[in-house]
C-alpha cells in the first residue's frame, strides 16, 4: 500500500514537471509597435543602400535587435493608425472590418466630408468584443485567444481600437490582463511627466494619458515611464513562470512632437532644423525602449526565449499636418501618413526569434499587418483555436524559419475616407499590389496610378497609358478582393450614387 503510494506520488511530480517543462518552453512575445515610425526614421537601412536619414537617425537598438533576427523590407501597415491596430488585433483586412479611419468619439466621424464625397458608414466605434455594439467590428481579440491558451496578457501605451464609452475601448476589455495607459485616444496630450502627460489640462482632457499619476511632475518622458511600466509588468509574470505577450504600443513618435530631453540637444548642436531634432529625439527615445526592454530579457536570462516583433503603425508624417508642421521625409518613397504612397504604408519590421530566426537574415516577402494575428499564434503554439471573425491574415512562421516566398499573393488597402492634410496618395482610394506591380484607385475622379515598385519605388512614373493590359488585370484583382468582403465605397455628392468598383471605372 506504502509502495503503490510513493509510487502514484512519484508520477504525479513527473507529470507537474513535464507540464511545468512544457510551459517554460512556450516563448514569451513582445509586439513592439511604434506610431507614426517612418521606413526610413532609423539608422537601419531597409533600402538597398543607405541614405542621409539612415545617418541622421541614432537607433543602436533595433541595429542590435537586426544584427540578432530578421529584418523585412516589404512590409506594410495601413496608412493610418487605428485600421492597422484593429487588423493587428483581428487578423482582417481594413477592407472587411470597416474600421478605415481612425477613431475617438462614440458614433462620430473623426474628419468631415469633402465637398465632392461622402464616407460610408464605417465603424466609426472600432472594434468590439461583445455583440450590441453598434458601427463596430465584432471580433474575436488576438490577446483573448493567448490568455485562453496560457498566456499573461499585458498592453502598454497607445491602444486606440475603439472610441470612447466602447468596449473596445479598453484593452481589459479585448483580453489583456493589464492595461497600463491605453484607452480611446490615439495621441497623448503631452510627453512630459511635469505636465502630468496632460492631465490637468482642459484643452487635452481627451488625450490625457491615463494610469501614470505616479510620475505626475516628475522629469520623466512618457517613453521611459512606459518602458519602466513595461518592464515592472514582465517581471511580476516572469516570477510566476508563465509566459507573456507583451503589447509594447508606444505613443511616439506620433504628434505632439516634443523633444525627449534626454537626446535633443545634440541635434540641436548638430544644426538641425528645431521640429526635426525634436522629432530624432523622440526616435531616439523609443530605440532605448527596446534596448532596454532587450537588456531585461538578458538580465532575466530568458531573451533565448522570447520573441520580439518591431513594426510601426503607418508611415511618418511627411504631408503638413493640422499644426502646420511636418517632421520626417519617407524618401526614396513617397509621401507618407495618410497616403496609398509606400511612404504611407512601407514600414521598418524585424522579427528575432531566437533558434528560430537566422541573426542578421533578411527576406523580401511582402507582409501585411493582418499578418501578425496568425503569426503571433502560430509562434506561441496556439492551432486550435475559433474566431467570430473572417481571417485575412496569413502566418508568416515558415518564412520566419528560412522559407522565402514568391510575392505571389496580392496585398489590399481600402480608405475609402478623407484624413486631413494634402499630399501625393493622399485621397480616398483603394489599392492593390501584385508582385511588383502597384495599383491605386482615386475615388474622387475614378483615375489610377500604376507603378512598377521595383524599377520604381518611388513612384514617380505613372505608367496607366503604356500598361492597359496591366491596368486591367489589377483592377480586376482589385475589384474581386472589394466584392468578396463586402467593401464599402463613397458616394458621390455630385451624382448622388455611389462610386463605382475599379474594374467599371475602366469598362
């Protein structure tokens, strides 16, 4: 009886540590995401060869994290911010989950119409988690599915997936275990710790930061409270010995651009124009984020597990914004936030994963943000698994592991809204790319631009005229993807219809 006793005893402790074996091995992830990053606001070049910016810009960090994984350099987002949170969140195409502008008050279109179109109803509330929500997107949340599958969840910084008094407005809501500092709005009110990160001031109510009051008045940059925030978060879980996905979301280096005080004066001392030095500052603020989220991974002795995926969340604002002022160029690409351009949807991606992931490796497959639900998943072994929502995205893990794939697959952007300010690509449109072939579509005047990325990434020669065969073929694309998921499209205010699909613009 005393043997058959220690015995049982004996297999239930190899059963618990077999099972506490196997959850140690599951990699802990970080998704740090930047806002307003451009493709080229780094000393990283993602180009075939460096340019003036790769030099103006001091990012030792994500140099390091390149040096250790693999950087992308045909990787996308949405042109802007919230359409590439929800489709990171959702694993769906802007085009299906209908949240193609971004948001901030309950059912109330954040810009105006222009005098030539109307926006459809568009899910001005972002996305949600429970049914009842109207004029959001019902889905099911990337960090629900890795809660359900073991994981501590925790989300730091800018959230911005659902307007205010939403569901979705508060990432506790979307399957995060802690929330620190996110909620309905997509730009601080200020960086400064002695201006209480805006809180207090009536003019910023809205944008206030939200759970930081312990570095109210202090010398502290928003950056480095949330990365001390971070960090307090990962090891409260790393003494638990479950893993986590961390959601790092910084604020910057999106509007107000305001310098880091830490890095600003020596490119002032460079003679850099003011806005722009304040703008470096601040890139050069969050690489020291990653650094330092970096150095607490080796600090903890679990960097070797745990992956780490960079991206931002558009391109930079390179078009003059409502205060008047513009900070960062794309070039070679064009344009920027707002835009179909590359420079408003090419973005820097690395990914390190390690014993998984070549140091120091590159791969010219063309990525989607829609991508990182499936992958982020398939990395933290997650298979099975059910959705309320359609996935558009596809897993990138093979391609992780050292495949690398054809470009054959067609990628889509549709903003059938207005932003703001003016520049090339800047309209409402819709787009796709196929291989090396770009289409955009031009709502107000049903017109196209084609362009050849690989003769010509910066889009510089419209070639409609010379290519119609092309034109047809990627209208056709187009128009199929936009039928197939129900795209909405602007209505006319001219004719009073609504407008028309590529393909019978054409025809």
């Amino acid at each position: 009886m005393k043997a058959s006793y220690l015995f049982s005893v004996a297999l239930l402790f190899l059963f618990l540590s077999c099972n506490k074996e196997t959850s140690n091995e599951r990699p802990n992830i970080i998704v740090f995401l930047v806002d307003d990053m451009g493709w080229q606001d780094t000393s990283v070049p993602f180009w075939e060869e460096r340019t003036p910016f790769n030099d103006l810009y001091q990012t030792p960090n994500m140099e390091r994290l390149a040096r250790q994984g693999m950087k992308f350099t045909q990787a996308y987002s949405c042109s802007v911010c919230s359409p590439t949170r929800v489709s990171l969140m959702t694993g769906m195409n802007a085009a299906r989950h209908r949240v193609t502008n971004w948001t901030l008050r309950k059912n109330t279109q954040s810009v105006r119409d222009d005098e030539f179109l109307q926006q459809p109803e568009w899910n001005v509330n972002g996305m949600s988690p429970v049914e009842g929500t109207k004029r959001a997107v019902l889905a099911t949340p990337l960090p629900d599915l890795l809660r359900d599958g073991g994981y501590k969840t925790i989300h730091v910084g800018k959230a911005h997936l659902g307007a205010i008094d939403t569901p979705g407005s508060d990432p506790l809501n979307l399957g995060f275990d802690i929330n620190i500092a996110g909620h309905a709005a997509g730009a601080p009110g200020s960086y400064y710790g002695e201006q209480d990160f805006g809180n207090g001031n009536p003019n910023r109510t809205t944008w206030a930061v939200p759970g930081l009051s312990k570095y109210h008045g202090q010398d502290i940059y928003l950056t480095e409270a949330l990365t001390l925030e971070a960090i307090e978060a990962m090891d409260s879980v790393v003494q638990t010995e479950k893993p986590f996905f961390l959601y790092m979301a910084h604020y910057a280096v999106h509007t107000p651009i305001q310098g880091d005080t830490r890095f600003v004066q020596k490119y002032y001392d460079a003679g850099i124009d003011s806005t722009e030095a304040k703008y470096a500052s601040m890139i050069e603020g969050m690489d020291k984020s990653l650094g330092d989220l970096m150095d607490f991974l080796e600090e903890k002795g679990i960097d070797k597990n745990t992956a780490i995926l960079f991206m931002s969340d558009n391109g930079g604002l390179s078009a003059v914004a409502r205060g008047g002022e513009k900070h960062t160029h794309n070039l070679p690409l064009s344009s920027g936030k707002g835009s179909a351009h590359e420079g408003g949807i090419r973005e820097p991606m690395i990914v390190k994963w390690p014993e998984k992931v070549m140091p120091a490796s590159k791969s010219e497959t063309q990525v989607i943000i829609e991508d990182f639900f499936p992958t982020v998943l398939e990395i933290a072994g997650i298979e099975d698994y059910q959705t309320k929502q359609d996935i558009d995205g596809v897993s990138i893990v093979d391609v992780l592991e050292g495949s690398e794939r054809t470009n054959n697959r067609p990628l889509f952007w549709h903003y059938p809204n207005r932003w703001g300010p003016s520049g090339p690509g800047i309209a409402s449109t819709s787009t796709v790319r196929s291989g090396d072939w770009k289409l955009i579509y031009y709502h107000k005047d049903r017109s196209f631009e084609l362009f050849n990325l690989k003769e010509d990434i910066g889009e510089t020669s419209n070639l409609v005229k010379s290519q119609p065969d092309k034109l047809k073929e990627l209208a056709r694309i187009l128009t199929d993807y936009l039928r197939s998921v129900d795209a909405q499209m602007p209505t006319d205010k001219r004719t009073g219809s609504v407008v028309e699909m590529p393909i019978d613009a054409i025809e």
